[in-house]
C-alpha cells in the first residue's frame, strides 16, 4: 500500500486554488496554514508515522520539484505514511536541500517516526511560501514550500482514501 501511495503522491496534478472543483470545505483543508498533524489529531485519539524511504538522493532523482529549490548536488528525501488510529490518512514527501540542513535544521535528518509538523510548527522560524492543491484519480494533494531560518523545503501530502478530508465533504 504505501508504495502504491507513494506513486499516486508523485503523479499529482497541480491546480490553481480557484479551481472551480474546489468545494469550500475542500479548500479549508488543502489550503491549511497549521500543522496537516494537529488538524488530524482532532479527529483521532493518535497520530503515528511510518517512514517508508529516508536519506540523501542526486537531483536526478526529483521532478518538477526541481523548480522550487535551489540547485544542489543532494536532497535529503523523506517520504512517510502518516496514521490516524492506525488507519492510513496521508502519504507524505518531503525534499530538502543540502544547503538547507546546517545548524538546528540538521535535525529534519533525524525525525524517524515524529511527524515532521510537530518538528516544524514548534520553530519561531518556519515560513511558507505558497500553499498548491493538486488531485490525482480520486484523491486530493498538496505541496507547500516551506522555509526554516529563510531556508527552504519543499513537503507534499497526498490525502489517501480513509482520511478525514473526505469525510468532512458530507
């Protein structure tokens, strides 16, 4: 499953936030400003994360991603399935570049099965540029690019069928 998720989190069509499929209550999820992490823990009594695939990869390795960091020799790469109640609600990618991982933002290496919201949103120095919803079948997504210290990555989530966006679109 959380390679067949992970593949649909890579095909996803990126849309403009006034896309006119874009329900009201879609968009209030996809265009969260907080931590995706505590929106869940709203609906659950416990929040677990499962790496599926961390460490270095070479910018060959990206896609479009690309276009949204800056040109650096390596990524660090993490790519998660994140549970609600031990039922899979987000698969999650995150890219940073190298040059992003010196003084405290070292520790994005180190996050092992701690979502990367409670790492994020607990820093006075956490930035966003921009918020992109995208779909894929069925399924919504989205990418932000965020920034630590000014410096930048790029996180995207894929909302996978049990997760409670699509039972809060009654």
């Amino acid at each position: 499953m959380s390679q067949d998720a992970l593949s649909l989190l890579r095909a996803l069509n990126w849309l403009s936030p006034t896309q006119p499929t874009l329900s009201p209550v879609l968009l209030d999820w996809l265009m969260e400003e907080d931590s995706m992490t505590r929106r869940f823990e709203q609906h659950c009594q416990r929040v677990t994360v499962q790496p599926v695939r961390e460490g270095f990869i070479n910018a060959s390795e990206l896609t479009d991603e690309l276009t949204l960091l800056p040109n650096d020799e390596r990524y660090w790469l993490r790519e998660i399935i994140l549970f609600g109640d031990d039922e899979p609600w987000l698969a999650g990618r995150t890219v940073v570049p190298e040059s992003t991982l010196n003084g405290l933002e070292a520790m994005l290496q180190q996050l092992g099965t701690r979502p990367l919201g409670r790492y994020l949103f607990s820093s006075s120095t956490l930035s966003r540029d921009f918020i992109e919803p995208g779909k894929v079948d069925d399924l919504w997504g989205r990418r932000s690019r965020l920034r630590l210290s000014g410096k930048p990555l790029l996180l995207t989530e894929l909302f996978l069928p049990a997760s409670p966006l699509y039972r809060d679109r009654g």
